[in-house]
C-alpha cells in the first residue's frame, strides 16, 4: 500500500478549497466497506427485532435511507466527484444494546467510494435514530469508520494491517 | 420532562413503516443541539487548523456541509416531516487529536428538529472524514447524539438529566 | 361542492405556464386520497407475499418509495406549489394478480395535496414495478387517480359523488 | 429473447432489500419504450389543444417534467441504479378524451433503462394531472406500461411477442 | 426605508459563515422582482421566436427552468432558508439582440425572497444559454439584479430610488 | 473550429423541445471556462476581504456553492445530459468595486461541459449576492458567459478567436 498523502488533499496551497482533479487516474472497479454501530437500549432492541412477531419495517426503511444516502453521496459532501455506484448494500447486526450498521459500495470509476460507503452508514444510522428516538433520546452513533477499500492507484488498504 | 414512549413511532401495529401524523399538534419554537467528535491525529489537527497560517477552507467547507445537509433531512430520512429551519448552526472545536462538532437547529412547527440537528453533525463530520481520508485514513466519528430539545408537548429533554 | 373551473389554471391568457397565486388563500388542513393498481400475474403476488415466509421487504421498498416521493412532488411537478406534508400514508392491497396502491396526503397550507397524493401512488407504483420487472416484465399501473380530497374553498370533492 | 428470472432480483433470500451488482455487465447501448394513457374529458383536450389558437404551454410543461422526472429515477426508485441517459423523449398524442404519452430514454451502460422510460411517462403524466385538474378532478392515468427495450443480455424484449 | 446594515449578515464576527436566526421576525407578506438580459444575436432572436411559425418550446423550457430553480434556491445558497412560495412568475421580452428576463417571487414567511426572484432569473438564463450556444457560443448573461422588494422590517425597496 | 448550428438544437422541428441523442458521440476529455463579474461597492469589496483580518467564509462560501451548482446542472437546466464532472473549480478576483468569478468544468464524456463552468459561475455569483445584499442591494452580475471551451467534434473554441 502506498504511503498516504501528508497535506489535505481538499484545499490548495493557498488555503482555497478545490475538487480535486481525478481526470488522469484511471478507470478500475473499486470497493469500500464502513462501519458504525448504534448505541441504544436493550428495550430498543427488542422492538427492533419484533420480539417474536413478523419482522417489521424499522430496519428496512434505515436500510433503503442508507442505500439512497450513498447514491447522494456527492450532493451531501461538496467536494466529492459524482459516482455511479455499481452496488451498495447495507446490513445490520443486532447486539445486546447496540445495532451495529456495516455499508458496502462498489464501481468502476476514477476514483474511490469511501465517502459512498461512510455516508450509507451514516444515513442508514440517522434513520435508525429517528426511529428509536421516542423510546431513546439518548442513543449515540459511535464507530462510523472505513474497515477496507480496495482498487486503485492506492491498492488494498484495510484497518486491521 | 414527559415519559418517552415506549413502542417505535414510525412503525404501525402491523409492523408497517408510517409518517406520523403531526396535524394536531401546536406551532411553537422548537430547538435541538446534537454533537459528535471525530477522532484523527494530532498531524491532521495540525493540518486544518493551518498552522500559524492564515485560515484556510477545510472548516468552512464541513460548516457549509453541515448546514446544507440539515436543511436536507427529509430527503434523506425516509419518515422526517418537512421542516423549515429559521436557524441553524454548525461549530467546531479543536483538540489535540480531534475535532469536536456541534450542530443546531432552530423551527417554528409542529415536530421537533432532532434529527436536523442530529444531521448537520453527521453530514459536517463526512465532510472532515472526505478532507482529511487521504492523511488518516482510519479517521472515526463517535459520539454522535442529542444533547438538548425544547420545545413542543415533550418540553426540555437534556442529556444531563 | 363548487363547480370546476372551465380553464386550464396553469397556462395564462397567453398559453404561457404559470404557478398560480395563493397567497390570498386560507390556510386549512387539507386531505386527499389517491389510488391504483399495479396489474401483473399470481407468480408475482405469490413473490411478494413470501408464500408463507417472513414478510421480506419487497412492499416496504415500494411504501418508502411512495412516502419520499411525495415529499418530492413540488421537485417532480414544475408548477407545484412547496407543500409540507402533516403526514404521508401509502398502503397495499395484494389481489389474485394486481397490488391495489392507495396514498393519503395531509397539510395545513394554502392549497391542496391531490397531486402529492397521486405522486406517492405512482412513485410506489415505480418502485414495485422496479421490483418485478424481471418476473413480469409486462406488468401495467392502471387506474392512477384521485379518490376524495377535502379542505380549501371547494370543499370535499369525492369520486362517488 | 432469456427466460426472466424467477425470483424478486431485489430482495434477497432473507427477504432483504439489495442494489443488484452490475459490476460484472457490459457496458452497451440500451433503450426502452414505455407508455401511458391519461383519459379525461373532450373539453381538456380541447383545452389542451388550444382549440385554433397559438399553442400554449400545457404540453411543453408536462413534456420538460418527464424528461427531468427521467433524470431523477435512481433518486425516487430506491434500488436504481445512476445511469447517465444519453437521449430522452416524451412525446404526447391527443385523441378525443385521453392523452397518450409515450416515453423513451437511451444509455450506454451496464443495466437497462426500462425504469428511466416508465418515469419518463408517469412523470410527464402527474404533470398533466396537475394541469387539467381543476377542470376534470376525476381524470385518470391508464396502462403505464413497458412497450419495448433492448440492449444488454436479455436482448430484445417486445410487448407484441 | 431602513438604512442597510454595515456588516455581512452571513459571517459572524470569527469569519465564520452562518445562516441568520429569522425565528424572531414576523410572517408578512413578502415579494421580490429581479431581472436579467441575456445579449445574443439578432439570428438567435428569430429563432427563439419561431419567425412567423407557431410558437416552440424554447421560452416555455426556460420560464419552467426559472421556476422550478427559484424552487430550488435553499439548495442552490448554502445559507439561505427554506421558503414555500406561494408564486413565482418568470417572463420574457425579446429585444432586438437580448432577451429580457423578469423573475418574480412571493412569499407569506419569516425573511424575504429575494434571493428566489434572482435565482428564478439566472436559472432561466441558464437555460436559454442552453438552447442557443450551438448557435452562438459568445452569448452573455447581464445586468442580473434585483428590482424591488416588499415586505418585512425593512419596507419596500427599489432600484430607482 | 466548425461553424455553429444554424438552428436551436434543443427543439426539434415542430418545435417541441427535446433531449438530444448523444449516443453516437465519441467519449473525450471535455474541459469549459466561463466567467463573470458582481460589481458592487468597495465597502463591500472591504468587507469580503477581511480588511487586514484574518480570512473570513465569505468567498469559501460562494466557492462551495458554484462547485456544488455544477454538479447541479442537469436537475437545474431541463435538457442537459447528466455528466461526471472530473474537476471543478471556482476562483474569485477582487477588484476595487467587483468580484470577478471564473469556473471551469472538466469531464471524459459525450457531451461539453459549457452548461457546467457556466453554473458554477452564476451559483457562485447568486450565494455572493445573498451575501453582500444586505449592505449593497443592487449589487449587479454581469458578463456571465463562456472563455474557452475544447475537446469533442467541434473542437477548441475561444472567445478571443
């Protein structure tokens, strides 16, 4: 793996902020995985999960607000370029007092889809917060971060190397 | 402070996703203040804060998005009802090796402005994870959560309490 | 009920498009029920159903769909008025070989939600017709079309009448 | 022309919404025809027509809707994919107490544009609605339907077949 | 009229950018006229008329264009509010080598718009450059400004004062 | 350089507007510049620049907005092809009574991106104009037009030519 850049990348010499020009890189599949995970309450999650009865829709709607939230991506952060994802997937693992959010993109562009995979977590997790809010006020969002990218000039990276 | 409720709102008897009906309920002015903390390192810091230069764009850029994301909540939260914000505000704080951000938003309507709040940190924080991913890539935003609501029949909620 | 206008309220005089002027307008809350039917075969009532399995999130895509759609009609719909919803209901009705469609729009604005309503139904109407089109690829929306409304100056209009 | 899949290609065997991954397709030429019919009074048409004077911007309205509305797919159809539309057309043909809209949309791309063209339609259709609505409230919109597609694997596919 | 302020109202006394608190002012009624002029040739003047030929759709593209942008204006200016207009009219004058741009605004809120009417304006002007660079590259937008406003705290406003 | 159209490209012969068909264009690096000039006071020219202090967000705020505004540009201008822009770039000049603003625009697609330098110019300049307007309300933008434009069939064109 390459050795990461030592200057923001965003911002020109003269402190201007800039988007980055990806004219010359080339075009390769390229992936990303994120993560995060919802503190709630154990209450939270038993109505989450349906307690026994047919699932519900609480996680599809943060599921489909996360898939939707990536294909915004570039709307959202405004130096991001506009990338057609080939694929996102977001799922949910359900712990003891926590939902943890795991976010997957994926195309075949000039640059990379972390900040795709990032952002269906994070709007995956606002869905999730707005869902529960009523019940806990106090859930927290913790964790959001990227676990691997692959594709690229940069290569494989993966936070456990 | 009311008892909150104890079943999900946005999910009807049969497990059905729904868009509360907030018809009955009073216009008054409505406040939420939410907060998060990136966690980077200290070279980043460093980096944004521009290091005895003049200012430069990264914390206006994450601010913009902030602001810009909060007033995009109901397009990215499937069940948010559409509100129109008569403020909101995003600030940063600079520590060692993280950046505090704290988001706030301000209505006059029938639901609270939770989630804008809620949302402004989120989208402001994938901003500061776009600019500074190619310095640290294994940047994370924590602690993302409510921190006061007044307004409305619930009245003030803070997380002290 | 009053009787209909016998113009085209959108073009002037001219033939040129125009939004027209509500500001002279009541505020009053305003309801207005849509309806219609995706006609395909019992294969794909048998998919969507779960033949016996857990509900999966095949209907749940589509009432999502249908919920953020309508918050999008002023954005579909070039001389709609910015209307913000008090709630959004789309339900479903599965049929031997036809999905009824029915949306619900309410507001307290200065003019109705017919068209938000339509929109949640033909949005919902998209969205199943994305998920089927592998299975039945001729799959038909019929029937897209206004059931009653209510509120505002010409009072409650309905189909029956 | 393949045997169409048997199974809902966008919920997954847990019953999961998904963003099918078309990583692994070819990039070609597709296009896709769709078609509706919004069946009002001859006193519309009239309207519509101008009866003898200058064409007004009724149609021109409801035409630019459905072309942006085809822009707008992968936003309002959660599991869409973002395909850049290389052409788009939205034509209209009076008759005597309907409005026959036919939608085409064009890509080159890994996966098809069948939705592209049915939003086309639908899009240009509400806006039409919109239009005649205070003369005909109980105007309807009729047999949204693929008509035709081709390109990618599945080849040609023909309603007449 | 009130004397304008002295001081940018969307940077606070740090520099940095904010969206202003309106929560305190008063809901009135509030318009704003602005207008533009886009200079061309006398050669695409006659085409955008139809020379003698029943009227295209080249000015009614670019009024909807103007309408649906001035919709758009919170998203389009990072600190602007979000307001429902209650109308919006865009028309145009052909010149002998321009044409005229008049971009109209109306509101029932909490701060003006301003804004709207200027946006309604550029965006229209967008668009007619759209339409007429095949055939001259070297258009210019001009004189885009605001005419008068009304309504609110500060009263009426006028260029010509 | 080939000799522009002598017809409007967007309409077609019954003067319906339209979509053109890109398909058959050559894939090609495509780079616009446009530019334009808010003239307003040297107060304001003072008040942008920080008058000795450190930088303030007013300039970073209308930077943002004109790059976000060119990824805008196919929702915002009806018949205009949905691009990946590779870069965008916003900059601003002061001179003593204006701000002088250049964008460009660059992709590897079917189609120019004139419509895209020409946006980021006049977003740059509205989000400007939002700021300044309360000192200086009839502060103007004018000159908003195309510099330079190559790649594609039609090659390298420049106003100074």
């Amino acid at each position: 793996m390459s050795q990461p850049a030592r200057e923001l990348s965003h911002v020109d010499e003269s402190g201007n902020a800039r988007m980055v020009d990806v004219s010359a890189k080339d075009v390769t599949a390229r992936t990303a995985v994120a993560s995060g995970r919802m503190r709630t309450t154990a209450e939270v999650i038993g109505l989450i999960s349906g307690g026994g009865l047919p699932k519900g829709d609480a996680l599809a709607t943060a599921r489909i607000a996360g898939v939707m939230g990536a294909k915004k991506t570039p709307e959202l952060i405004p130096l991001c370029h506009q990338i057609a994802l080939t694929k996102v997937d977001v799922s949910f693992e359900l712990e003891d007092t926590a939902v943890r959010i795991e976010g997957m993109a994926r195309t075949s562009d000039r640059t990379g889809v972390e900040m795709e995979a990032l952002t269906a977590v994070t709007v995956a997790g606002l869905a999730l917060h707005d869902m529960i809010k009523a019940v806990d006020p106090a859930a927290t969002l913790d964790d959001v971060r990227l676990e691997t990218k692959d594709g690229g000039k940069t290569g494989t990276w993966s936070r456990d190397e």
